[in-house]
C-alpha cells in the first residue's frame, strides 16, 4: 500500500466568516503551506486572492509570488487552481502556470484538470428554487487535450478532478491516448452545503467513484469534499489505499479543537487517523517520486 499522500486545500474562494483562519495574501498562504507540510502535507493547493479584501485573483504576478514564497517555505508539492472553468478561452484558463513556469522558483508542480462539463446547481431542503443559473463547468473534450498538453508542455503534471463516473472513463481513455500520463493523481469530489454537482458527501457517495477507479490506470485516488466535514471520508480513504484532498477552502471544520482550526490542524487530523489505522504519511520528496515528478 502507498505512504498517504496528503493534498492541503489551503482557501479555494472561501472566506473568513466561518473561519478566521482563510489565508489569503502569499505571505499567509506560505506561512499556512509550511505549517501544513510540517503536519503532514505533501501537497498543497492554493487560489490567488487579492491580499487585502480576499477576493479572487487571476493576476499570473500575484500565483507567481504566492508559488515562491511557498517554495522557500517548504518542499510540499505545488498545484494552484487553472483559471476559473466557467470561462472557456484558454489563456485565461492556464495562462498563468506559463507565466510561473519561466522560473524555476515559481513554477507549479501540479495543475487541476476537471474532467467534466457539469451545472453547478445550488439547493437544500426548504429552498424555494434551484440557484446556479448561469454557473457551468465549460470541459470539453478538446479544451481537456489543449490544457494537458499545455501544462505538461512546460513541466507541470495534470492533476485529475473528479465528479462523477464519466469522469473516470475519461481519465482512462486520456491515459491510454497519452493525454495524461499513465501514472496519475486523481482527486474524486463529493459535495454537500448546498452544492449538488457532484456525488454525496457520504461513504456510499465516495465508493460510487471509489468502484469505477480504472484498474489500467495507475491512479492514485484521493477522497475529496466540498462543502461538509470530510475527515469520515479521509479514513475510508486511508482504509482502502487511497490518499486524501482536504482543507478550510472547502470547510471551516467546527469540529477540530476549539472550533475555528488551521489548516495545519485539519491535516494532523487526517494524520492521526492514519496512524490510528497503521497507514505512513508520504514526504513531499516521496510524493514527487511516486507521481514521477520532475
């Protein structure tokens, strides 16, 4: 079985009313990075935000500084977000990992691919009606392939996110095409908190995806949600050789010590029920070997 390879969703397009501890400038999230890694992380996951009001970035300087600051924080892994997928022009949707990856300080390591077109439908019990209008995952096929080549073009490995069953028949067929890479890290989502995308945020929404893991595939799977608690999750992860993707971007977890954590803690979390269930944390440095990065 693999060490557990440990991906710290650090802010994604959170903010700090449920939790004061959302880093938002690159000094924060480096500062948040190290402390992640130092718990266990060997990958860490980051969105630009504007340093002051936290609001979403694109700027290519600003995910360039972020990624340096990281670098000489740690040694975790780094995999920023590709620009927003509801946009379908392609400089806008990887432009800035170019940009990063003409200095080998700044460059990423990893890059999201969502293998999926999806509605991003928003709804729970007692609201009058489904919101999410006009918000759509744009993944086609050839968008997919541009996006791959693009970023492996300049050193940097797809990372495969998950909704949903095609998703993995997708990722399969990539891998054998050569789009992906035949050893590959695959994130599967679930969500909860109103987001309805993707499969439950339940063991038995997990193991729908779980199930249709490509055995032809070296992927390397982790547990992932959106919007609830996931720590149940991580452990069915662990339990079954899988890896785990988890962080105050996607959940202020309550739950964990005096009601307001830090992504650090969130981590040690996850590490605590390795240890308990017998499974090695994997080093950034193991990490990089397993997934064959440069």
């Amino acid at each position: 079985m693999d060490r557990l390879m440990i991906d710290a969703r650090l802010n994604e397009y959170t903010f700090r009313e449920r939790n004061p501890n959302i880093p938002f400038s690159p000094e924060e999230i480096a500062r948040d990075a190290a402390a992640c890694c130092d718990a266990g992380a060997s990958i860490v996951h980051y969105h630009a935000r504007d340093p002051e009001t936290g609001s979403p970035s694109s700027d290519p300087l600003l995910y360039a500084e972020t990624a340096r600051q990281i670098r000489g924080a740690c040694d975790a892994m780094i995999m920023p977000t590709l620009g927003a997928n509801t946009v379908t022009d392609l400089d806008e949707r990887i432009g800035h990992i170019e940009f990063m990856a003409k200095d080998n300080a700044t460059r990423a390591d990893l890059a999201p691919l969502d293998l999926a077109s999806i509605s991003l439908g928003m709804w729970h019990e007692g609201m009058a009606e489904v919101g999410g209008d006009d918000l759509v995952y744009y993944n086609s096929v050839g968008i997919l392939k541009a996006l791959a080549a693009r970023a492996r073009a300049v050193g940097v490995l797809p990372m495969a996110a998950i909704w949903n069953i095609g998703s993995l028949r997708v990722l399969e067929a990539f891998a054998h095409t050569g789009v992906l890479p035949q050893t590959i890290f695959a994130e599967l989502f679930t969500t909860e908190g109103g987001l309805i995308a993707g499969h439950p945020g339940t063991r038995r929404g997990l193991q729908a995806l779980v199930d249709f893991v490509p055995d032809s595939v070296d992927c390397l799977w982790a547990a992932a949600c959106y919007g609830a608690n996931a720590l149940d999750l991580a452990e069915s992860a662990i339990e079954q050789g899988g890896h785990v993707a988890i962080g105050l971007g996607d959940y202020p977890y309550p739950e964990i010590g005096t009601g307001q954590p830090t992504n650090a803690e969130v981590i040690a979390a996850v590490v605590e029920i390795a240890h308990r269930k017998g499974r090695e944390v994997a080093t950034p440095e193991e990490t990089r070997a397993r997934l064959g990065a440069e």
